[in-house]
C-alpha cells in the first residue's frame, strides 16, 4: 500500500486546519482575545474610508451570522445618528 493512504488528517475538515492555523498564529489567544482584534481591524477600515471617502463610518460586526459591515452614515436618514459630511 502507498504512504499516501497511511497517512491520517490531522484535521477533520480544511475548515478546522484553518481555524487552528488561525489560533496557533494568534499565540493561543482566547476567544474574547480575538473579538477584540476584529472590533480593532474594524474600526481600522472605518477609519480609512472616513479619511479617503469622508463623512462618518458605523460597523455592525455579527459573529452569530458571521459578518463584518462597515457602511457611511446617511446625513439625510432620520434613525442614523451622523451629523453629515
């Protein structure tokens, strides 16, 4: 039989090997550890755009469902809190 089919994953899924690459690169980081670095990287982008773009920036970051948005607020909107550009 060829060494190839001896050899067992490590890993259950390519997501798992992801996850704990991911994990082992962020030196064992918790949980909370890693929220607060997306909430950083977040407030990173919005940052950005404000400076190139203008105006004022909101991020609504959902870990249930998975998402990160980061969008400008509208002046003209009456349930956005932005003061305009």
């Amino acid at each position: 039989m060829a060494i190839i089919h001896r050899i067992r994953p490590k890993y259950q899924s390519r997501n798992d090997e992801i996850v704990a690459d991911l994990l082992y690169g962020a030196d064992g980081a918790t949980e909370n550890d890693l929220r607060t670095v997306i909430k950083r990287k977040a407030a990173e982008i919005s940052i950005a755009m404000a400076v190139l773009h203008g105006g004022d920036w909101r991020i609504q970051v959902d870990h249930e469902d998975g998402f990160v948005h980061i969008t400008r607020r509208l002046r003209g909107n009456p349930k956005s809190d932005a003061t305009g550009d």
